[in-house]
C-alpha cells in the first residue's frame, strides 16, 4: 500500500490568505510553461470553456440568429437609440444599410425576412463599415469616400453628410469633395474622420475614390444635428463643415512624420488616440478655434506597440484593447500588457490567418447575463474561428471555437422581442427567410423595392 | 411606451444579444450568429478542459484510482474522464471512463460524482471532454485520488 494522495482543484484552493479572500478565479490558458509548472487554476489545453464566477462551464450555445438581409456577407452591425428614444438595430451589407423589424423571431418562424432595407449608398465590401452615434443620428461610412446618415425617422440616410463647401438643403455642392472614413470619433466637439477615402466632384460629376490612410480631418466646432431643422445638414451644411476654408475650426492633418498608417481610434476623457501599426498618436483639444487639436506621437518609432489589426481594437468606457506585434494591451489610465500566459499561443492563432481577425469588448452576452469580455476572433485555416475571450474582471484568456467563420466586427445589438429558437436548416433552407427575393437569395429584400413603414404595437 | 408614428421602424427594446456576422459552415451564406446562454450545450462544438499535469513526487510513479468530480446539475450530460501520463518507456498512456451527470429535472444543485478511473503513469493529468451535443456542464471542483510507493525507484 502506497502513501495516499489527493489534489484538489477548487478556486477555494486558491484563496489569498494575505488579502484574505476565500476563493480566486480561474487562471485560464498557460501555454509559457510546461504543463507540469503551471498553476492548478491554469490549463495548458482547452476549448469551448468559459471560467465565469469561479466555476467551469462549457461555453453558452453558438447559434444562427438571423440570416444576412439580401444573401450578402454582413459587413457591420449595430443598434442606435433615436432622437425619439427608439431603438433602431441595424446592419450593412454592399447594398446598404438594413433594420431590424420588431417581432424577428415571429418573423423568422413564418418565413419572412426580418430585415427591412433602409436605403444606400453602396458600401464597399473591401473594408467593415465603421459606424458612431451622436445624439440620436447614426453616421456610417465603409471608406467608400461617403459618411451616410440616418436618424431613424427619415424613409432614407442621406448619402452623404460629410463634404468640403457649402451645402445647400443638406445636400454637397455640384463641385465639393466628398469624405468617407475607417474610422469615425468625436473629441471636444469636432467629428473626426481618421484614415479617409475622398471622392473629389466637379460640376456634379464624381471622379473616383482617393485613399488617405495618413489622413485625420475634423468638422468644426459645436455641430448641431437639429441645426436647420434637416439632419445630417449639421456636417455638411448649416451646423458644421470639413472645410477649413468656410470654417478654419475645422481642419486636417496628414501623418507623414510617422512610419506608418492609421489602424483605429479611441476616445477616453478629454483626449484622442490615433493609433498606427507601429505606434499611438496622442490627439489633445488646445482651446484654440484656428488650431484645435494638438497632436503628440507618443513614439514614431519604426517599430512600436500600435494596434497591427484595424478591426480588432475595442472600447468599452474607459477601457480599450488591442493587439500589438507583441502582446495584446489593455488602455485605461495606463497601456497594461494582458496576453499573460496565453500570448504565445494566440500569437500563434494570428500568425496562422490570412484574414482580419476583430474584436469586441461586450458587457454581457444577453440582458441579464452578464460577462465583461473582450473577444479575438480569428479565422482559422480550416475554416473554423478561433475565439478567444479575455475576462477584464479575472484576467483571464479562454479560447472558444466554432464552426462558422466570423467576417465582421461583432457588437451588442438589442432586439424587440424575446427570441425562440430557429434551427440553422431553417434558415439556411430559405423556410425562415425572406419571400420575393431575386435569384434564391436568403432573406433579400431587393433594394429597389421601397421602404416601408413599419406601425409598431403601442405598449 | 409606444413607439412614435413618425418613426420608421424600430422598437422598444426588450434585451439583446452580441450579434456576429458569420458565414455558416454548413452551407457557405452570410448569416448573423449570438452566443445564447439560455443553453450551455453547444450543439456543434464540443469542449475540453485539461487541468495541471501532476508530479505528485519526482521521480516516482504515482497510480491514480479515481477522479472526484463536484458540479452543479444543468441537466443531463455525457462526459469522459481521461487521465493522461507517460509511462517509463516514454509512450503516452491514459485511462478513460465515459459517465454521464445531472439530472433531466436540472436542479441547480451542487451533485458529486466518484470516477473510477486507474492509471499508472509519470505526470498524471485529469482531463473531461464533451462531445457535440452531450448535455451542459458546470464543475465546481476536481480531484486527482490515488497513491505513490515511498520507496526510491
């Protein structure tokens, strides 16, 4: 009879005696060290996992929600509040700009699209489109050389809200510059456009896209979206411009100082930060009409800590992430290195994909199940997605993986009903999509088909 | 509150979800995805969790007996429970046992499960796979049980 043994694996078995706490969270993946050295909170190997609340649970269900509107590759998703306080969940595809109806489930369950085609322009599949919200108005842009708006109530976005010159009723001059972007902000009051794509007009006719991914253009100061009593016209026209020559408050500036491109913006408190493969441009409002913004590369080095992947940077509050060459690193009051004992391997993960991963931070998963995560997801060769979920609350890494390949930036989105489950084969089958589309496309609602109002329940 | 007639579209919102845009494996067209917490038993994917592999002592050659799982009942579920090691002709050696936990009522109770599980073997390493679709799963504690000789070897 040998000498009995028995280890225990419990977060009680990792309590703090020195700060006195009972239990500790789960360590999450180590692959830095070999399996025998590691914590007993840490794994060297595992999948579809999530350690929330001291506990090990296989990972919520992985589902088909909704299909894409027209059969096209959803390029952006999200869900605005508007002016009215309703809430307006949308999505993108190159068509344009879709909505979500109420009832999507019911919808779903009698085989009909749940998405209802707001109007373009185009968007350009090549890039996500990127989208901010200020005060009630959606601005969208694919960096397709137009910065769209839509508030909720108007049958149509106008095309094109941001533009150099006067506008008249909303709309660019014949001849004008129009601006589309990566990357929408606001700081001190100035939309700001970062990495712009410019189509450049003369007497009504357009030439084509010009890129500038060195470019940061900001309008002027105190923009009104209810200036003039038409929205968008806050840009473009009434309330604000892009032209330093009807407004020197607004302005422009070109990177060329710095060895590389701009990759994503955050905004936190009174200060902006540009990022760039390589490094982080530092964006400070002066208080100074003709020269509003000081700009401090933090470092222009030719190889820094930058955000190398454009769509896998995130914001939630005050707190950012994002993926350098070396680490990923979290933003708050201070840039914190959080890869942890799971960098190397999903380093590993990026190295191995030719396509863009992207990134979310999401408070929680569904109202009432809360899980402050930031999420990687990165496209595997096979075809799956690699997911791996960073808890801020832990400090934590888990990977997840599912057999669907992610192909746009994820993001909370809120529906107006509570759903039930549509099985995939629906879906895909054409039962739960949409009916009169051209060409056996799921779910489409060609876009010449005019909008509809829709008359929700009163209650 | 009702949602105002000049509005086009929308709703009053009523929760929500992370939505993902995907392209299904399964037939190759553009859908949005969500994690749904409402389930925990991934009907595609299927999910593993290795803890720490053990040296007990160094050098000696430990026997596991069985692996003590405690876990809360979300339902029926089948998992297996490896022990991985490598024996003293360095080949990698496991023992495995397929049990099933929980109950169809889901209590929501903390439950203990006894895994008669044997292996000799450098390094043990308790490990619990889940197939696709096997039920879902929440450990609250494992234990690695066995015992090592005392003498050198």
């Amino acid at each position: 009879m040998g000498k009995p043994f028995q280890i225990d694996y419990s977060p009680a078995q990792w309590g703090n005696q020195a700060t006195g706490a009972r239990s500790a969270p789960y360590g999450g993946i180590n692959v830095q060290s070999p399996p025998n050295l590691i914590d007993p909170s840490e794994t060297p190997s595992a999948i579809n996992f999530m350690v929330r609340n001291r506990e090990l649970r296989s990972r919520p269900n992985f589902r088909v929600f909704v299909p894409s509107p027209d059969g096209n590759t959803v390029l952006g998703v999200g869900s605005f509040l508007s002016k009215n306080s309703v809430w307006h969940t949308f999505c993108f595809t190159k068509i344009g700009l879709y909505q979500l109806s109420f009832g999507v489930s019911a919808l779903l369950a009698k085989g009909l699209n749940p998405w209802v085609y707001v109007g373009g322009p185009t968007l350009d599949p090549a890039y996500f489109v990127r989208w901010r919200v200020f005060q009630g108005i959606l601005y969208y842009s694919s960096n397709n050389g137009h910065t769209s708006a839509w508030d909720g109530a108007a049958l149509t976005p106008i095309a094109d809200a941001a533009f150099l010159g006067f506008g008249v009723s909303g709309l660019p001059p014949a001849t004008t510059t129009l601006i589309g972007a990566q990357f929408i902000g606001e700081l001190d009051n100035h939309i700001l456009l970062a990495s712009t794509s410019e189509i450049p007009v003369t007497a009504g006719v357009k030439g084509a896209v010009a890129y500038f991914p060195q470019r940061l253009r900001w309008s002027n100061s105190g923009f009104n979206p209810t200036s003039g009593g038409v929205f968008g016209a806050n840009l473009g026209t009434a309330g604000a411009t892009f032209d330093p020559s009807v407004f020197v408050n607004a302005g422009l500036t070109d990177f060329i100082d710095v060895p590389d491109l701009l990759t994503g913006t955050m905004y936190i408190g009174r200060t902006g930060y540009l990022f760039r493969q390589n490094g982080i441009t530092e964006i400070s409002p002066t208080g100074n009409g003709t020269v509003p913004f000081d700009f401090n590369h933090m470092w222009a080095s030719e190889q820094g800590i930058g955000n190398v992947y454009s769509a896998s940077i995130a914001q939630y509050g005050t707190t950012g992430v994002f993926v350098a060459s070396d680490n990923i690193y979290k933003i708050s009051d201070k840039v914190v290195a959080i890869g942890g004992n799971a960098r190397d391997a999903i380093m590993s993960d990026l190295a191995s994909t030719s396509i863009q991963p992207t990134g979310a931070i999401t408070p929680a998963l569904t109202l009432g199940y809360n899980y402050l995560v930031y999420m990687l997801f990165i496209s595997t060769p096979q075809g799956n997605t690699k997911c791996w979920v960073y808890s801020l609350e832990d400090d934590n890494w888990m990977p997840w993986q599912f057999s669907d390949t992610i192909v746009g930036i994820p993001n909370k989105c809120w529906i107006g009903d509570v759903p039930v489950t549509v099985t995939t084969q629906q879906i895909v089958s054409g039962v739960a999509s949409g009916g009169g589309n051209a060409g056996g496309i799921p779910g489409g609602r060609p876009p010449n088909i005019p909008n509809q109002f829709f008359i929700p329940p009163v209650g | 509150m009702a949602v105002p007639f000049s509005e086009n579209g929308g709703f009053n919102a009523t929760t929500f979800f992370l939505f993902m845009p995907t392209i299904a494996s399964d037939t190759g067209r553009p859908t949005i995805s969500i994690f749904d917490p409402s389930s925990f038993d991934d009907p595609d994917d299927a999910a593993s969790y290795s803890w720490k592999a053990e040296d007990i002592v160094i050098g000696r050659v430990p026997i596991v007996r069985r692996a003590l799982l405690v876990y809360t009942d979300l339902g029926l579920a089948t998992i297996t429970v490896t022990v991985t090691g490598t024996d003293d002709n360095n080949k990698q050696i496991s023992s495995s046992k397929v049990i099933q936990i929980g109950t169809i009522a889901a209590t929501g109770l903390q439950m203990t499960k006894l895994v008669d599980v044997t292996l000799a073997c450098f390094r043990p390493q308790l490990s619990i796979t889940r197939v696709a679709g096997a039920g879902p799963i929440s450990i609250v504690s494992a234990s690695l049980i066995g015992e090592y000789e005392e003498v050198t070897l």
